[in-house]
C-alpha cells in the first residue's frame, strides 16, 4: 500500500505546482461492483475517495486529471483452488480489492465558468488503474497485484461558491481483463461510483 500513497501524493504535487485557474477538488465515493468484480466480491464499497484536478480551457472544455482508491471487501465462506500452490482452500475467507485509478480527463461543461449556480457537465478519464488482491485465511495470505488499460465515463454536477467548489458526480470504471494470479483466471475491472466532493477554486 506504500506505493500506492506515494503515487497520489506525486500527483497531487504535479497537478498544482504550476497551474493557474483550476479547481481541486476531494470526494468520498461510494462504489458498487458489477461484471467480473461481482463473482468474487458481494459488497458495495463505502470507503473510497479521490483527488481531482480541473482546468476550464475557454468557457466549457474542461481538462484535468484524477486518482483515488476504491476499497471492496468480502467474507467468503467456501472453496478456492490456488493455483500457484495447488491448494484447494476451504473455510472463512477475507477478501481486500483494491483499485487505484489513475487517468487524464477531459470534459465539456453545459454552462460557461464565471456562470453561477450549478453547472451540469460530462467528462472521460483515460488512463491505468492499480489493482490489488489480496485472500486471507487464517494466518495464509494470497496476493495478486496488475496494472490495466481503463476508462471511465462520468456525468456530473459542479457548483461554485466564492472560492469553493461542490461536486456530485457518477461514473462508470472499466479496466482491461488482466490475470488473478490466485486463482489463475482472467477478470475485468468493472464497477459504479457516487463521488461527493468540495475543493477549491483558484482564479
């Protein structure tokens, strides 16, 4: 998890070291799995956050950048064959998925920046996401860490006040099938996301 820390502080520093006329903002993400994440982890994730970066180019493009962490856990109670030790596990299991996103986006805003009120926009992360496995059982502890090609579509609320800056976005995470190394079976990333967020504005 060390590494994971270290790579969004890098681009926390990178996105506002020499930016002028952004915004910064911080969610809380609450995301539900689906697809191939849904086979092997039942519950909704409620622990998840991000840091996202914004520039408006002109009136309504909107270009930036985010990462973040998505936390879903899993009791499960049966039998997992590991491959990579030929074990055949039965019993009570805990399983940890982590995905780190970490993309470029783009965006286009319904109404121009110095407009007040609430403004509707739609964006496209591009970039990798970070996934992390991990099975516990008993004092046993399975491992499976890729890297995977991702995008994630979003459609959202932004509203500014003064020098703040209120989200509430939704968005989809798709990341390309990598391998469990496990269970030696190919999965994809999939999964929804409801971000709440506040940041700042710089002008």
């Amino acid at each position: 998890m060390k590494r994971i820390y270290i790579l969004l502080i890098v681009f926390l520093i990178g996105t506002t070291t020499y930016s002028q006329n952004y915004i910064l903002t911080v969610s809380y993400n609450v995301s539900i799995p689906c697809g191939d994440i849904l086979s092997i982890m039942k519950s909704t994730s409620p622990g998840g956050f991000d840091v996202t970066y914004r520039k408006f180019i002109g009136d309504h493009f909107v270009v930036g950048g985010t990462a973040g962490m998505a936390l879903f856990y899993h009791q499960f109670t049966g039998t997992t064959h590991v491959t990579k030790y030929n074990l055949d596990i039965t019993g009570v299991q805990n399983r940890f998925f982590y995905s780190v996103p970490i993309m470029a986006n783009v965006g286009w805003a319904f109404l121009k920046d110095e407009n007040p009120g609430v403004k509707p926009f739609i964006g496209l992360n591009i970039g990798t996401y970070f996934v992390s496995q991990q099975y516990d059982y008993g004092v046993n502890q399975f491992n499976s860490d890729n890297w995977s090609f991702g995008l994630a579509p979003e459609i959202g609320l932004m509203a500014n006040i003064n020098n703040f800056n209120l989200t509430l976005t939704g968005r989809y995470n798709y990341g390309t099938p990598q391998r469990n190394k496990i269970t030696d079976s190919m999965i994809s990333l999939s999964y929804f996301s409801v971000n709440i967020g506040i940041g700042f504005c710089s002008r």
